[in-house]
C-alpha cells in the first residue's frame, strides 16, 4: 500500500505540473512580445490560437477583448521575430469547422520595429462561410434571371422559329464564306 500511495502521489504532482505549464502558455513574458491587432470579426479565435509566419508557429493569442463593436485581439510573439510598423496580420481558415487561426506578415526591414504593447495596424479579416454562403446565393438569383430572360426569348413556338431561322442563317454564312 505504501509504494501504490507513492505512485499516486508522483503521478499526481506530474498531473500538477502539465497543467501548470497548459495553463500558462508556451513563451513567457521574457520570451515574447506582446501586440495586438483590432478585427471586425474575431470568431473562430480563441485562446491559444496559432500565430504563423509561412507556416512556421511563432506565436499564440494571448487574449481577445471586446472594444467597442471590435475585438482587440492580443497575441504573444517571439522576441526574435522582429515586427515592424507595415506588419500585416490576416486571419485564415485553419479547416471547415470553423477554427481559424492568424498569418502574420512581418513587414518590410526598412521601417522601425512595433514596440511592446504596440498595434499591427494592417489587419485582414477572412472571408467566413456565411459572406461565402450570401455570395453563392447572389450568383444563384443572378442565374435564374438570365434563364428567365431566356425562356422569354426562346420559349414557345415563336423562339423555336427565331433559333431555327438563326441556324439557317449561320450556316448559310458559312457556306458563304467556303
């Protein structure tokens, strides 16, 4: 019964320190710079959210906030990773359930770098499954009047006349031009 109570205990206190360090986060403060970019939409987003730059991590959301009618998205980044003042950031799809996750475009060496606490002011929201859902029916209302206008054209023995007179024609232009 000792050894079994010593087992529990060990596997206990290793249980401890995962979530200790789950909970944390992977960058501490003295790893990583804190920014934030403004969004019109942050669904999809979440604590702990990847932050990637060409599809390598280099960073996670730290926290999300309401400001206004915006959500004020904070991010946690590695120091090395120097973030300049015309940094882009785009939220992107990470797979059809919705999960998304944030591109980050560094900017250019040129300009200054973003301070800690600083803002990435060129932010690009996704295009989400309902603005892609909206379009698709736009298009669909779009095609159904075409057909109309062409079932008025066409339809009836008027248009069968019309299309038949029409072949007729081509083909006599083309023999024409034989």
């Amino acid at each position: 019964p000792f050894r079994v109570g010593l087992l529990v205990l060990f596997a206990g206190g290793m249980l401890f320190v995962l979530l200790n360090f789950v909970k944390k986060g992977g960058m501490s403060q003295k790893e990583s710079l804190s920014v934030y970019g403004v969004f019109k939409d942050a669904s999809g987003l979440g604590r702990r959210s990847r932050v990637q730059i060409a599809g390598i991590p280099v960073g996670e959301i730290a926290d999300i906030e309401l400001v206004g009618n915006r959500a004020k998205v904070w991010l946690k980044i590695r120091r090395d990773i120097g973030i300049h003042t015309d940094a882009t950031l785009k939220k992107r799809s990470e797979s059809l359930l919705g999960d998304y996750m944030l591109d980050l475009y560094p900017g250019t060496d040129g300009t200054p770098l973003i301070e800690d606490g600083g803002e990435i002011r060129i932010v690009v929201d996704a295009t989400g499954i309902d603005q892609v859902v909206d379009q698709a029916s736009k298009i669909a209302s779009d095609v159904q009047e075409v057909t109309a206008s062409l079932r008025r054209a066409l339809g009836g023995e008027k248009g069968a006349q019309s299309l038949e007179a029409l072949v007729a024609n081509l083909v006599s232009a083309s023999e024409g031009l034989d």
